[in-house]
C-alpha cells in the first residue's frame, strides 16, 4: 500500500519489506520519494513495488492510495487476462473500470513503469495479466474497500466459470451499480465496518 504525502505530493507513505503483514505498526510505515529514498524511517521497501506505485503517483495526482497484493484469487484470474465481468451485483461495481495489462507484465525500469501507469487513464482498478490486482482511491479507505472486494469478485468469477457459463448483467444495470455502490463515498464509507471491527479487536498497531 502507498499513501501520497498530503503536504509533499511527490513522496509517499508505504509499508516496508521484511515486516508482516499481521504484525505491522504504524511505527513501520516510512516515507520515499518516487526514487525509493527513503525520507522518514529507516526500514527498507520492495524497490519493484515502488517503481510501479511511484509511475501511478506520478501520472494520476488525482490518484491518494494505492494497493496491490499477490491475492489468492486475484492472482488466479490475472492469468486470464481479462476483466472481472457483471455477473452478480458485487462483480457489477467493477464493470468499466478495470485497465486490463498485459503488456508490460513485469516493470522493472521507468518506460515500462509509466506504460503500465498510462493503462490506468480513466480506470481505478487494473489487472495485471499473471501478476494481480492494482486498486486505487482518493482515500485509503477507498483504495483498500476496492482490493477486497476486487479479490472477492475474482472468487466469485473462478467459482461460476467452473461450474457454467454464467448470465452477465445488463451493461445499463452494471453502469448503474458502479456509480453507486461502487463510488468512492460509498466504498469508504463501507471500509469502516472492517476498521470499526479491527479497532475492536486491538489498536496495537496503531503504536
């Protein structure tokens, strides 16, 4: 994950390498410019990860949050190479808002770092073809509600492609859903569910 710096739009907030996920602090998150130099903390992070939020930063600034992980199912149907369809309500939120990569699969310079950003014109969510999911938000909150319920769309998809061909959603319909439920005050407003649940559980990571 990757937060813009609101004062600095140039650097970014990120979770560093070498710590897991289930066990990360706030403490741990650092501060890097779009090179990867670390400005605040002292905890190395994935300079390939880095290379690719930094293009998305730096091409969208209207782009605050970034996530991206090797999901279970995202990274199943990223093999396919093609977008999640509008075949139940949730999946439909998706619909005409995913930039489909498949060329470059894997960044490891800047030209091929900002080709694979330029795919997010108008789109805030990617699949990268054999790699995963990308989400994006004007918030956190936002770009996190998107991954999960990206990677929950993808099981979905796996499960009734193999058991049929399943019936898709009227495009008009599937338009309709998104703007709505799958807006960005709507999926902020339904992260805090999952934030209220985890704050009660522990707030030790917020140390």
């Amino acid at each position: 994950m990757t937060v813009r710096d609101p004062q600095n739009p140039d650097q970014f907030w990120a979770n560093p390498i070498g710590v897991s996920f289930n066990q990360m602090r706030a403490s741990d998150i650092v501060l890097v410019d779009h090179s990867g130099s670390l400005i605040s903390g002292s905890k190395p992070v994935n300079p390939v990860g880095v290379l690719l939020h930094a293009a998305i930063h730096r091409a969208h600034p209207e782009i605050v949050a970034v996530c991206h992980a090797h999901s279970v199912y995202g990274s199943a149907w990223s093999a396919f190479g093609r977008p999640i369809a509008p075949i139940t309500q949730d999946t439909a939120i998706f619909y005409d808002d995913q930039a489909v990569i498949t060329d470059p699969r894997v960044a490891l310079d800047a030209p091929s770092a900002d080709q694979f950003a330029a795919a997010f014109a108008g789109k805030r969510t990617g699949i990268q073809s054999g790699h995963g999911l990308f989400t994006t938000g004007a918030t956190l909150d936002e770009a996190a509600w998107r991954f999960i319920t990206m990677d929950r769309a993808c099981q979905v998809q796996l499960l009734a492609e193999a058991a049929g061909n399943p019936q898709q959603w009227p495009a008009e319909m599937a338009l309709g859903l998104k703007s709505g439920l799958g807006s960005p005050e709507f999926c902020w407003l339904s992260y805090q569910t999952l934030w209220d649940d985890l704050i009660a559980q522990t707030s030790d990571f917020l140390d």
